[in-house]
C-alpha cells in the first residue's frame, strides 16, 4: 500500500498544529512578520485544499501530484522556521 496520502495526511495535521501554536505569538510580532505570516498561512490553506480531493481517490495517485504536495508542505514548514527564529530574535 502507498504510504505517500498518509505522510501527506500527518505533515499537514503537523503543520496546521505549529500554525495554531504559532498564531498566538504571532499577534504580538511586527507587520513584517505579519506579511511573511499571511503567506504562508496562505499555501497551508493551499495545501489543504489540495490534498482533501486526493485522500480518498481510488487507485494509485500520479507521483507528481504527491512531490507537489511535499515541496508546498517543506515550503509551508519552513517558512514556520523562520517565523520562530525573527520571534525567538525578537525576544532576545
């Protein structure tokens, strides 16, 4: 059995888990943050809407279909990185 719509499954649970996380610190930030915020909030929500069609399809999904979703998911995961680090910096 295919283990790609799983992993696609729990990264995103994951990611949306660190937004939520992230959300309540993000108030407090600057409107640079914000921005960066905005746009990645933006392709989790992409993601998303991407993946629910694709979840419970029948048969095997195109490999090029489940990359673009991993590269939307690493790009999602590390603009959170950067997020913590600017709002780690801002509280040295």
């Amino acid at each position: 059995m295919n283990q790609e719509p799983h992993r696609i499954e729990e990264l995103i649970k994951s990611l949306e888990q660190q937004r939520d996380e992230l959300s309540v610190k993000i108030n407090l930030a600057g409107m640079e943050l914000r921005d960066e915020w905005d746009r990645i909030d933006a392709k989790l929500t992409k993601l998303s809407a991407k993946y629910d069609p694709l979840k419970d399809a029948v048969g095997e999904t195109a490999d090029d279909v489940w990359d673009a979703l991993k590269e939307l998911g690493g790009e999602v995961a590390t603009g959170f990185k950067r997020i913590r680090a600017s709002l780690k910096k801002q509280a040295d």
